[in-house]
C-alpha cells in the first residue's frame, strides 16, 4: 500500500527567522500527532543543513528537500548546486521540473533528464512534477501533454532507476491562482498516469509508484483530493507557508 507523502513547496518565500520558525512548528506538529503521511519541506536550499540538523535533533521524522539543482555534476557553474551538494546537507527529495521552472528558465525535456539522472546519482529521490496548461486543458491535450512530459525524460530510465522516482502532477492552471482540479479530474489524470507507467514497466511498479497532486491544495479540498484512490500525496505551494493550513492538510491523510 502506497504511504501518503505531502510535501511544502515553499518556493522563494520567508527569511531565515520565519522560515525557522515555521519549520520548528511544523516539527512540532509532527511529534505531538499521530500523522499518518510522510512529511517533506523543500525550503530554499540556503535552510536545507540547518533544517536537517533541526529535525535530527528533534527526532523528528520531517524530511527536506531542495526546490531544483543542477543538470551538471560540478565546476564552473556559478549560482548552481550540484546533486551531490545537496544530498551532502542532508535533503532526502528533489523537485525537478516544477512548472515554474519550466517556464521561467525554459527547462525542456532533455535538461529535465539530466537533472533525474545526476538526482539518482547521488542518492537522492526526484520529485518528478508534469502538468498541462489551461490552454492544452481547454484544447482538451492535457493526456498527449502529460504523455510527451513522461516520455521524453523519465520513462528512458531503467525499471530500478524509475523505482526511485516520485511523480507530482500539477496542473499549470490550478498553480497559485485558487483553482483547484476537481477531484474526478484529478483523479482521471492521476490513473493515466499509472496507466502509462503501468504499460511502461508493469504492474508491481505501477502499484507502488507515488503520484501527487499539486494545485492549489488547501484544507478545504484536501481531504476528497487525498481521497482519490490514485491520488498518493500532494504538493503543496501556498499552504505550506501557513503551519495551521499545512498541519490541517496533513490531518487529512486518513490512515492508509
Ligand atoms: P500552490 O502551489 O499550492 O500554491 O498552488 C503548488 C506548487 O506550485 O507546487
């Protein structure tokens, strides 16, 4: 049975002190409920060490990852963070392609591969993200959309490599603006996903494989999203900052 995982994309928000803050009251949280997900906050890599000795000291079970890294493994890349560097600090997870990426500093496919394989080469797990935008939704393309995302970057990797990946699908037009995908939607597309995985390597990885839901998730609608039978988890932008918005999203994880 596949175990929830929500994760907090923080993005380009909160300094040191409210990010600190923040993140020794998720801990919190954690230690004194009884959650039933797996936990994950990607703050601004800048936070990454010291929040893994936070939770470390705290026995806290609240895992970091980083928002994005480099395609390439080390050198003269001024402003990058290589793989290795940030399984180095202690990040565990990794986003890779997240829309915002995609569009702001223009990360096509190739890239993205780049980005999967140096992850897996320094041990840490990727946190694949794909979504269509309004415009392919409302040409009705979001499945050939999601498909071509697929095809062209994870799906070269290897059965044991592939093992490792975890998938958000975030439809671009539900990021931020308050939009939620209805739960049949997303549902839909969460069993596409698998459908492909499962004709691209078969049943058991298919069945074990984590699919989040990104998009505008809130305490509102998290509890019928998390119920879907293919939706395993969610990313989660602007309710990660608040910790009664994330813990209540937490809460909605009921036991798997
Ligand atoms: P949102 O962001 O929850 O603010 O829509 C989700 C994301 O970008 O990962």
């Amino acid at each position: 049975m596949r175990k929830k995982l929500i994760a907090g994309n923080w993005k380009m928000n909160l300094d040191w002190n409210e990010a600190m803050t923040l993140f020794a009251e998720l801990i919190q949280y954690e230690k004194s409920n009884d959650t039933h997900a797996d936990i994950a906050v990607f703050p601004p890599s800048l936070y990454l060490r010291h929040f893994y000795e936070l939770a470390q000291d705290r026995k806290s079970s609240i895992s970091v990852g980083a928002q994005d890294c480099s395609a390439q493994v080390k050198g003269a890349y001024t402003g990058e963070l290589a793989a290795s560097m940030i399984h180095s600090v202690g990040a565990k997870y990794c986003l890779v392609g997240h829309s915002e990426r995609r569009e702001y500093h223009r990360e096509s496919n190739d890239i993205l591969s780049e980005k999967v394989e140096r992850l897996l080469e320094a041990d840490i797990i990727p946190v694949f993200c794909c979504g269509e935008s309004l415009a392919d939704r409302d040409s009705d393309n979001q499945t050939f959309v999601i498909d071509n995302q697929l095809d062209g970057t994870i799906f070269e990797l290897s059965t044991e490599q592939f093992e490792k990946i975890v998938i958000a699908y975030e439809p671009v037009w539900a990021i931020g603006t308050g939009k939620t995908a209805h739960p049949e939607q997303a549902q839909d597309m969460h069993a596409f996903i698998r459908g492909l995985v499962h004709s691209k390597y078969g049943e058991s990885v298919a069945s074990n494989t984590r699919i989040l839901y990104g998009g505008s998730m809130k305490p509102k609608n998290a509890k019928e999203l998390l119920s879907q039978p293919d939706v395993d988890g969610g990313l989660i932008g602007g309710a990660s900052l608040k910790r009664d918005d994330f813990s209540a999203i937490i809460k909605a994880c009921s036991r798997s």
